[in-house]
C-alpha cells in the first residue's frame, strides 16, 4: 500500500500542499471573496481590479446571467429581470415577503412549495438559485487567483439569520458547487479580523449595519479563543431602509402620489441611496429625480433615519443586557457595514457605548477577512493554531404544545453544538401518534413564531393520556442548523428528522436544481459526481490513513488493523475508476469499518485532556 | 470513564459548590479547542459527528456548573435529588411574605413615577437575597445537609425567577 506522506506536527505543510480555502461575505448589497495567502488575509479582486461584486442578478430569457457591477447598471431600465437584494428573500415564506414586496419592486410567484420565487423572463427563479450565480462567480474568480479547485469555502451570514435562512444559504453554495466549510457569522468573522490584528483581549461589541441586515454581537476574546455572549439584530433592517425612507420623501417633494410604476420606484431609491452616501462626506447634495430638483440637508437625512438607528441601538442594549454587562464594560466597539459609513449612525453608536467605536479595518472587507482567516485555520493550513470561535444561536428553538404554545427547549444566546431533549407525553387515551412542530422564536404564541418543520411519532402503544413518555431531543451543529429527534421510551418507536424549514428546500429541490442546470449537458453531470465522490473518497482515504498511522496499532488489534487497511487499499483502488456509484458504495463501507475506531480515537482523546486537567494541577501546585 | 460520568470531572475540578470561575472558563476553553468540530475538519467523518456530540456535552457542563442555580441543582442530582422538576414549595413564611412584598413592589413599577428606580432597589434586594442563599447552599451541601439544601434551591429559583422578571420589565421601560 502506498503511504502518503505526513508532515511532522506543528510544522506547516509546505506551501503547494496547502489547502485552498476562501471565506465568502454573501451580502445583501455587496459580496466579496478573501483568501490567505503568506499568511495574511486579503480579498481578491476581479479582471477590473474590483473587491465588490454588486450582489445583483440579471437574467435574459436564454436563463443566461449577468452578475454584479453590469447587472446592477441594468436595474431601472429592466428592473422585473434584475434581481436585488435578494438576501432579504433567502429562506423566507410567501406571507413573510409581502411586505417587502411592496417596497421592492418585484413580480413575486408562489412556488408549489409555499416559498415564493421572482417571476422572470428566464421563468421562475428561487433566491437559492439566484444566490448561488453570486456564489459562482466569486467562486470562479478564487479558483482562478487561486489556480486550483477550492477544498471548501467559509460563508458568512448575518447573526440573526434563522435556521430558515441559514439552509437557504447553504443550499445555495451546494447549487453553486461549492464545499461548505461553515457558516460563520458575520459580526464573528469581523471580531477575528480586528482580534486578531490588533491582538486585544476583553469584551468586544460588533455593530454592523449593511444594506439589509443589522447584527449586533457581544464577544469575549481571551488567549486567542472568541466567545459570543449574545447576538441580537434584524434580519430585515439596513441601509435600504435608509434609501426607502429618502425615497419616500423624495416622492412627496415631487408630487409623484402613492401609485409608483416599478422603474419609478428604483429611479427614486437610485437616487435616494446615491445621495445618502454623498451625505456622509458633504452637507448637502443637489438631487434630480423624476423631473424634481431640490437641494437635501444633512439634517432632514438624519430626520428620516433617527428613527431606523434607534431601533438599531435598543437592539445593543438587549444583547448587553442578555451577556450580563454594561456598555461601560465593553473594550472596544467595532464597526462593520457599509451603513456605518453614515456619520449619524457613528454619532449614535459613539454615544450609546460611550467610546469611539473602531473603522480602521474597511468595514466593506472586515467581514471577508475574518472568514478567510477562519477558513484557513479549518482546513489545517495553520496547525497548532490557538484560535477557536464559539458561537451562539441567535433564537429560541422549542415546540407546539397544547393551546398554540411555545415551549423552548434551546434558548436565545445558548453556545453550539448543543443537545437538549425534554419529556412530553400523549394528551388522550390510547393516543398513538403525537405531532411535532418545530418552531423558532422567543413568543409564547406559536402565531409569533417562526414554523420550521413538522413531522410525526407514530405507533406509540396506546396507553392511557399521559402515560407515554416521549423524548423530544434537539442538536444543533456549528453551523447553527437542527436536528431534531423523537421517542417513545417505554416503547422505543423513533422518529427524525433533519429540519428542512417548511419555507426551505428539500434535499429533492435542491437535486432537481442542480440536475436542471445540466440538462444541457449530461456528462458534466456525471463527471461533477465522479469528481465530487473522488474528492470525497481522497479526504476519507487521507483523514483516515493519517488516523492509522498515529493511533492504529495502539488502539487496534492486528486484526482489525489489517481490516481496515485492506478497507482503505479497496478504496484507493476503486478510486480511479469512473463509477461514481461504486466510489460511494466504498465510502460507505469504509466508513462502517473504521466506526469503532473513531469511537476508540476520541476516547483517548478524552483521557488525555483529562489528565492534561490533573497534570496542569499538579504543575500549579494544586 | 467516559463523557455522562460527571461535570466537574470533564474539567477536572473538585465536585463542590465553591467553584473558581476563572479555572473554570479556562478549562472549559481547553476542552473546546481539543473538541469543538472545527477541529475536526481534517478528521475522518465519523470522529467529526462525536466531535459534534462531546463538544455539546462540554457546552452544557460548562453551562450548568458556571451558573450558581443550576450547580446548585446538579450537585443535587449527583445525590439523587431532583429539584428543578418537583415544584417544591418552601414551608418559610417569612420567606414567603418578602417575596410577596417584592413582587408587589415589581407590579407597581408601571404606574411609579420613577419606574427605573424601583426596578433598581427591587433588583438590589433580589441580588442580595440571591447571593446570601448562595452562601447557605454552600454550607448546607459541605455539610451534607440536604434537607435544608433542598429548600435553599427552592427559594434561589424564585429569586432566579423574579430576576428574570426585572430583566422583563427592563426591557420594556426601554421600549423594546
Ligand atoms: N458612503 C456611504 N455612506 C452611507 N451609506 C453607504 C455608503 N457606502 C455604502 N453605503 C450603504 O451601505 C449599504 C451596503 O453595505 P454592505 O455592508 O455592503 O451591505 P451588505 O452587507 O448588506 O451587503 C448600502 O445600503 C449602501 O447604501
Ligand atoms: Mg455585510
């Protein structure tokens, strides 16, 4: 059997065996790609030397796309085909866009799934799909700067994204063809850019306002590790916020009435966004609009947003008062988001923390930055590395109970991965089945919550009401997203599911897409298998082999040694063939076969972290 | 030995209520950087998923030993004795009439003239009661004295409760 080589521990693999990563800021304005490179975080630019991709989306009849800069320059004349803002639509159902729909000037279609989708010429388009154009092309141009296929990208979402919306994203990278290394959230990836630049400790607020979402987020960095306290925001608030309420006034100064025409109402938030950003370094500007020009002050902007900021802010103060502190105990603050750039916001910041906040790093780029820095740790580029982040779940996790009720079983704010199960029990005699409904929020009435999926345990025995015992237990990984499981304990009857938001789409959709965008050429779609089950197939074999040669003849017997080896020689060798089916079949068995191991590794992991405790005592004097 | 066994045996800490928080959250910090999933990326998928599983057990050990309510209950059930779940009712009456008392203070904040103030002096007497309870579980548990332990726990949840409640009513003078 052929060995690969390992490097020595500690040592950094030499640089053409390093693992290409990026992180991935997918803005609701902007988007962006960054990568380490030497050892320092930068964003990579496209073949017009820009950072920004316009996160704008123009489609033809063909179904061919423009993405970014042209598109955007196409919004007012073909506004119904160039899709905008289409973040504030990831994971969202057909009643939650309604409104939104009348401020942003869409043909938006119901799906046969209840989520709506943006009617175009090119047919119906989900924000799964017209995200992930975004993603492909800040995918492509990594993996151009790069030279190379990318191991896996971080993507980073706003800290209030529900469940709902974080499937949605990752759904999206998955119809782009990209490996999904983790969400991050965004205020999180800023505080790793500016922690690790500046190399403070102690409790840092992140304020990051961008177009359409605002994120506030309390950490506490300490010896390298990040810890979120709390996090809080809305997922529906931002700059275009701004814009629509400067248009607004725009359209009664002009005398336009209520009933605006679609390319109308983009001319007005054009022109309205354009004059919000040049008030941020001049006192007033000259605007005209729809045949109307006037003069806007500074002051009547502030007028119209005062209102927009302060929401921002009692948002602070919650998440301070969820982490258990004063704003007199926050070390810095840090802001993020093209909408901090406008000087009333920074006015308002400065005075609710009572300190300067800190915009050395870009707050266009900050974001980016600390993903790829992220990334790069993930995927091993930087052994031994200290950094660690430990994030939260920005809402409540529970279920329906009797009477429209929520119960929480993970609260707001509670650290991940975590695992919480919680009893129920049958309501009527002889009851066998129970329904599950998993909801998101932090209202009692379920009516106030968010609905995240449904399912059934059926074939309980039936017993008298109240008898049963009915283990609900809820996972959430490190990626914020849930899994949630039933049983019936004195019975055993089981069932799970993998919360796929009722909004979202299923594992099905998401094959449909992807098999749709290769309709026009099936063989890239078995040879996107093949490569995607060889890829698969190589880390397992790699992971696997450096396990073995660390671990196996101390935890294994020769036997079970030589099993498992011959497992992996299989695996090698089917590799080179071009069954894809054959490649997974393998996979599997492999993974079958080093089960026990595994189990095996991680309990000598375990001993020895506990020792390491009594070790560490013994050394202070303990 | 393995994960279930005990809380304070994941961070290698004596079993007791006095806990150094600090020494805790350090501990809890090593613990994750040996265990969090991302450091498992790099691993085979089946240590990936347990990692997943270890590192939530860590999160909720450090949760329930770092929180002076929860500890105390855990410490309860490692005896057996489950006291979140019986709604156990204190017998002390005097204790009775000051939670009457604060809680009556709590309701009038709306109509007081100067609401923070009140919340103020009602969140300043909980937190002293709170803390003075924390001493008598103290005691109480070094001394294995858990019928009196047991009643402590009870009456640090109302004061964990009203708390809460002040927190609340925070939020809403703030107009959240
Ligand atoms: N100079 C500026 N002054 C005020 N607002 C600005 C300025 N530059 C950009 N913005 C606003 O920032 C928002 C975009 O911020 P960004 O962080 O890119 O958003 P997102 O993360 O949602 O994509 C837009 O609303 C834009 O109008
Ligand atoms: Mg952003």
């Amino acid at each position: 059997m052929v060995l690969l080589q390992i490097s020595e521990p500690g040592r950094s693999p030499e640089p053409h065996q390093r693992r290409r990563a990026v992180g991935i800021d997918l803005g609701t304005t902007n988007s962006l790609v960054a990568t380490v490179r030497s050892g320092t975080p930068e964003t990579l630019l496209d073949s017009e030397n820009q950072h920004l991709l316009p996160s704008v989306v123009h489609y033809i009849a063909s179904g061919e796309t423009t993405v970014g800069r042209r598109a955007y320059a196409q919004s007012a004349d073909d506004p119904l085909n160039t899709l905008i803002s289409i973040k504030r639509f990831m994971g969202r159902g057909i009643e939650d866009i309604k409104t939104l729909g009348s401020q942003l000037p869409y043909d938006m279609v119901a799906s046969d799934s209840g989520m709506p989708n943006f009617n175009t010429v090119a047919g119906e388009i989900s924000p799964v799909a017209a995200s992930s154009e975004i993603l492909k092309v800040l995918i492509e141009r990594a993996e151009l700067a790069l030279d190379g296929q990318l191991e896996g990208a971080v993507i980073t979402v706003p800290a209030y994204f529900d469940e709902a919306q974080r499937q949605a994203t990752k759904d999206a990278a998955t119809l782009a063809g990209v490996k999904v290394l983790r969400l991050l959230n965004e205020p999180t990836a800023a505080a790793v850019a500016y922690g690790l630049d500046q190399g403070g400790e102690g409790v840092i607020a992140v304020y990051d306002l961008g177009g359409g979402t605002f994120d506030i987020s309390i950490l506490r960095l300490s010896h390298g590790v990040f810890e979120v306290l709390a996090t809080g925001g809305d997922s529906a608030l931002g700059g275009d916020d701004f814009d629509r309420a400067l248009a607004q006034w725009l359209g009664e100064q002009a005398a336009l009435g209520d009933d605006l025409n679609p390319s109308l109402q983009r001319q007005l938030l054009m022109a309205a966004r354009s004059a919000k950003e040049s008030l941020s370094s001049q006192l007033q500007v000259e605007i005209s609009v729809a045949g109307w020009t006037g003069e806007l002050k500074r002051e009547q902007l502030d007028r119209l947003i005062d209102p927009l900021i302060d929401k921002t802010l009692r948002a602070c103060k919650r998440s301070l008062r969820d982490a258990g502190l004063k704003p007199e105990d926050v070390a810095n603050v840090v802001m993020v988001g093209g909408s901090t750039r406008t000087l009333r916001v920074r006015e308002k910041v400065t005075e609710a923390f009572g300190r300067q906040p800190l915009v050395d790093i870009d707050p266009d780029r900050v974001v980016a930055i600390g993903a790829a820095l992220q990334a790069d740790v993930l995927v091993g580029n930087k052994p031994g590395d200290e950094m660690l982040l430990l994030d939260v779940i920005p809402l409540s996790l529970g279920i329906e109970t009797m009477g429209g009720l929520m119960e929480k079983i993970i609260h707001r704010n509670t650290t991940i991965p975590v695992a919480k199960a919680q009893e129920f029990t049958t309501f009527k005699d002889g009851q066998v089945a129970m329904a599950i409904h998993v909801l998101q929020g932090e209202r009692e009435l379920i009516s106030n919550s968010r609905s995240l999926a449904r399912f059934e345990l059926r074939g309980i025995p039936p017993m008298v009401a109240g008898a049963a015992k009915i283990r609900v237990s809820f996972q959430v990984d490190a990626d914020g997203l849930l899994n949630v499981s039933a049983k019936e304990l004195n019975s055993g009857v089981e069932s799970h599911v993998e919360v796929k938001p009722s909004y979202g789409l299923n594992d099905e959709d998401v094959t449909r897409m992807l098999k749709e965008s290769y309709t026009h050429a099936r063989e890239d779609m078995q040879a996107r298998a093949l490569r995607e089950q060889q890829v698969d197939a190589d880390r397992m074999y790699e992971d696997l082999l450096v396990a073995l040669n660390q671990d196996g003849h101390e935890l294994l017997s020769d036997k079970e040694y030589h099993c498992l080896e011959a497992a992996l020689d299989d695996l090698k060798q089917v590799r080179q063939s071009t069954n894809h089916r054959e490649i997974a079949r393998h996979i599997e068995m492999v993974s079958k076969t080093s089960e026990e191991f595994a189990a095996r590794r991680m309990n000598a992991s375990i001993q020895k972290a506990l020792t390491g405790h009594s070790l560490n005592e013994i050394e202070k004097g303990v | 030995m393995d994960f279930t066994s005990n809380y304070f045996e994941i961070f290698g800490l004596p079993a007791g209520y006095q806990v150094d928080l600090e020494l805790l959250a350090n501990r809890y910090h090593q613990m994750q950087r040996e265990f969090h999933p991302d450091r498992y990326i790099n691993k085979p998928s089946q240590e990936q998923r347990l990692a997943v599983q270890y590192a939530a057990v860590i999160n909720q050990a450090y949760t329930e030993l770092k929180s002076p309510l929860l500890r105390a209950q855990y410490l309860l059930s490692l005896s057996g004795i489950e006291s979140s779940r019986e709604a156990s009712i204190t017998r002390d009456s005097t204790f009775l009439m000051q939670q009457i008392e604060l809680r009556e203070a709590l309701s009038e904040v709306r109509e007081a003239d100067e609401p923070f103030v009140v919340l103020d002096r009602v969140a300043e007497e909980a937190r002293d009661q709170y803390a003075d309870l924390q001493r008598e579980f103290g005691q109480q548990y070094s001394q294995a004295d858990v019928e009196d332990a047991v009643d402590t726990v009870a009456k640090m949840q109302f004061f964990s409760k009203l708390l809460n409640e002040v927190e609340q009513f925070e939020q809403e003078l703030d107009g959240e």
